[in-house]
C-alpha cells in the first residue's frame, strides 16, 4: 500500500545527446545526469541517421526515450520513402514521439513549401501511430497552427515554445503541452510573463541540450542535468509552489504525454505548497464532471497520483504524516470524500490535533446527510477549518455540474452544513471553481449572506 518512491523525478523531455557535441564523453554526461536528479531523458530525433541513433540511445540506457523524425532544416532532404522508414523506427517501444517536427522560417534552411509538405506528413503519422508531436515553431506560429489544426493532431508538446500568453493558450486549446528550456532563465525574457498565464498542468521542462544553455552556464555546451535550472525558474515564476512541487508536477506530465512508466502510485499523504493533504478514500458522494476522480484516463492532481489501490488505515496514515516535515497544516483533502470514513477521520485528527497540528477539511459538504448526524458538533475541536466546494448558485445547476448521490436533497444539505459549520464556531471557506455555467457574484452572494469566507479555485490551473 505504501507508495513506491521514485528519488529522481526530473525528466527532460528534450534533448539531443547524439550530437557530436557530446561524441568525446557522451556517457559520462549521461551518466552524471542520472546520478544528479535525472528520472528520464527523451533523446529527439532531426533526421533520419540522428533519430536511428537516439533509439540506439534509448536502447543502451534504460531511462533514455526516443522520438524519431525530420526536423524542418532538413526535410528538403528527405527521400521518397522516409515516412515508411519513420514508421518502422516507430515501432520500436522505446519511440515515444514523432519529432521533432515543425515550421523554422526563421533559418530557412528548406524551402518553404517542402517544410509545410513534410510537416503536414508527419502530423499524419504521429496521428496514425497516436504518437504526441515534438514540435518545434520559429518565426511561423500561423502557418504550423494551421497545419495542426487541419491534422487534427491533439497530443503533443510545443517545444521551447517562444510565443505570448495568448498563442500559448491557442496551443493549450490545441491539446498541446508548453516546454520550457534555458530561455526562461535568461534576465531579459519574456517567457517567465507567458509562462504565468499557464495552468502548471500543461507545462513541460526540457533542456535542448547542446543548445540553449541555462543563465547559470550561458555560452558553454548545455547538458540535460541542467534542467534543474529551468525547474528552479517555474519554482520562482509559481511561488509558493515549491521546486519540489514543480518537478512532481513537470514529471507526472510527461509521464502522461509520452506514456513513460514510474511516479508514485496510491499515494496516502502528500504536499503542495505548505500543506500536508491526506487522501483518505476514493469514494465521493458526488461525480462532479471537473474532478480527476472521473475522468476515464489517468489524471494527476499537482502531480500526485492519488489512485488508491486499497483504503489506508488510521495507523497508516498516521505513520506516513510522521514522516513529514516542514508543513503549517494537515488537510483532510485527496480524490474523494473524507467524511464517507468519518470514524477513521475524526481518530486522525484527534491524534493529529494532540501532537498540536493545524487540521482542515475540504468537503463536499454531505457529511451530514451521508452519516445522518449534525457533522459540524462533532468536528469542533477536532478541526480547525472547513472548506465547503458550494460549486452552484442554485440546486439545479449543482446537479448538472456534481451529479450527486443524494439528488434533489444534496445543494440544501450542503447549504446546512455550511450554517452548521459556522454556528458551531469552526472557520469556514466557501468555495467555487470557475465553470462557465456558474455565477459567481450569486455564490459570492450565498458566502457573503451567511457570513463565510469565499474562495474562486480555476478550473483551468488542474493543479489541486
Ligand atoms: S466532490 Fe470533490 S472528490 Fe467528489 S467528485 Fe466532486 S471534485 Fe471529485
Ligand atoms: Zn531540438
């Protein structure tokens, strides 16, 4: 039950170690990067010879993935039967990607016309293959999102990503992840202003070692341990998220894009920021359609994957918050509702109250109606504050977006719990996501009236 640990989370996802720049001591830069934080490098092929090397690569080393593909300098140089010769490489199960593949009109190294008729191609082949697109877009942001939209590929990662906040968010809305590299960390880049408007759910970190050498070693040969730098900087730009918080984060989402194995799995206690949230149980009273609980594929929360494969007891939780430090509060939080476990609940935070913690509970408000008891009696001087997601200005609305097992009599229970919660003395939090169908002065308004504190969570962020 007890979560697998991974010690070395940072992955980069962008990386061409078979350059010759690294012919004299290609494995000792390799081997370096794994002993200082490394979990994973993907090595991206630009040709046909360097994507046959990066499987070579991937195939010596067991943390190396490949991507295989024609980047736009050289597709005037492909030959008649490349596409068939991708797809072949393609089949190895260390090629993660088709790439990188793209529009460069700023070296013009290809015509034109040829570097949009194999891009459009290979578009075509990583859809065949449902393999994500490395994508690399220089001075030809038009062009290359109008070749991606007419693809319709939908799964991808925009590398080194150059552009605004706007046309980062028109690359978000095209199903593609953003990856930063050294750039973010030069004094006069714009790129830490794009990065801000990011949901940290859709970023990536990368190096593009030899290239794009972090401030910190500007002007020498670049290296994929580097890209701690860049993680650093998200940490900076992101705060009060953590490095920690940043790296988990970057990691489970290339984990996902590029389908690489490890993370840590059924996790029981986690952090974020300076909270400690324990995942108590899997089972919620409510299908809200936002929630990573029911999504059909595998979502991560912050970076955490908090499937459980089994309940935890009150002794395991208690001995896994014991093994962590540096947080100010305890939070009965995780995917799904805590107080559907109510006894084991209140044990903790009995026993976490008397070792002198801050406890918080973030519900959907039904524990009353779940345990038919007057929940908020029970929970003073066991908890110190209640956040209620009110999610709806009106019942009918609350239905449509948290689909809950109670039906009609769920918005009104919940409503009471929150009246309850405050009149029996405890802090409580109202809080809301911001779904379109949702108005959020009229919640503002329900908070306000019952003298709660009123909290606007985004939708968009994904990240807890
Ligand atoms: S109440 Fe929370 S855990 Fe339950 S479905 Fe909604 S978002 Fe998910
Ligand atoms: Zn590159």
């Amino acid at each position: 039950m007890i979560a697998e640990i991974i010690l070395f989370p940072m992955i980069d996802t962008h990386a061409h170690l078979d350059f010759p720049q690294y012919d004299a001591d290609r494995d000792d830069i390799i081997k370096s990067g794994f002993e200082n934080g490394l979990e994973a490098v993907i090595n991206i092929g630009t040709d046909m010879e360097s994507s046959r090397k990066s499987i070579e690569l991937a195939e010596k080393y067991e943390h190396i993935y490949a991507a295989v593909g024609i980047h736009p300098h050289d597709s005037k140089a492909v030959s008649k039967d490349y596409l068939n010769r991708l797809k072949e490489m393609a089949s190895n199960k260390k090629v993660v990607a088709i790439g990188e593949i793209g529009l460069d009109y700023y070296r013009d190294h290809s015509p034109r016309d040829i570097q949009r008729k194999v891009f459009a191609e290979q578009l075509e082949l990583a859809k065949e293959l449902r393999l994500p697109a490395v994508i690399h877009i220089r001075e030809s942001l038009d062009d290359s999102f109008e070749l991606i939209r007419k693809s319709g590929v939908r799964k991808g990662v925009l590398h080194s990503f150059p552009g605004n906040a706007n046309q980062c968010r028109i690359g978000i809305e095209l199903g593609f992840l953003i990856s930063f590299a050294g750039p973010l960390t030069y004094p006069k880049s714009n790129r830490p202003d794009a990065a801000t408007a990011l949901p940290l759910s859709k970023i990536l970190t990368e190096t593009d070692s030899p290239y794009l050498t972090p401030q910190a070693f500007r002007g020498r040969r670049n290296q994929p341990e580097y890209v701690r730098y860049v993680i650093e900087k998200l940490a900076e730009i992101f705060s009060p998220y953590t490095f920690d918080d940043i790296e988990r984060i970057t990691s489970a989402n290339a984990r996902l894009l590029f389908g690489l194995p490890g993370g840590q799995k059924g996790t029981i206690v986690y952090k974020i920021r300076r909270s400690l949230y324990i995942n108590l149980t899997n089972r919620c009273s409510c299908g809200c359609y936002f929630c990573p609980r029911t999504a059909a594929k595998q979502e991560y929360v912050a970076g955490h994957d908090l499937r459980l494969t089994g309940e935890p007891t009150v002794a395991q939780v208690l001995e896994a918050v014991k093994r962590e430090t540096d947080f100010d509060e305890v939070v009965f939080c995780g995917l799904g509702e805590p107080t559907i476990r109510l006894k084991e609940m209140l044990e903790i935070a009995g026993a976490l109250k008397t070792e002198g913690h801050r406890v918080r509970l973030n519900t959907n408000g039904h524990g009353s109606l779940i345990n038919r008891i007057d929940l908020p009696l029970k929970l003073t001087g066991l908890i110190d504050r209640v956040s209620v997601s009110l999610n709806a200005h009106n019942a009918d609305t609350y239905n449509r977006i948290c689909r809950p097992d109670k039906g009609p009599a769920a918005y009104n229970g919940m409503l009471e719990f929150i009246e309850g919660c405050l009149k029996a003395g405890l802090e409580t939090v109202v809080s809301v996501v911001d779904l379109p169908e949702v108005d959020i002065e009229a919640c503002r308004g329900i908070a306000a009236e019952m003298g709660a504190e009123f909290r606007l969570r985004k939708y968009s962020r994904g990240d807890g």
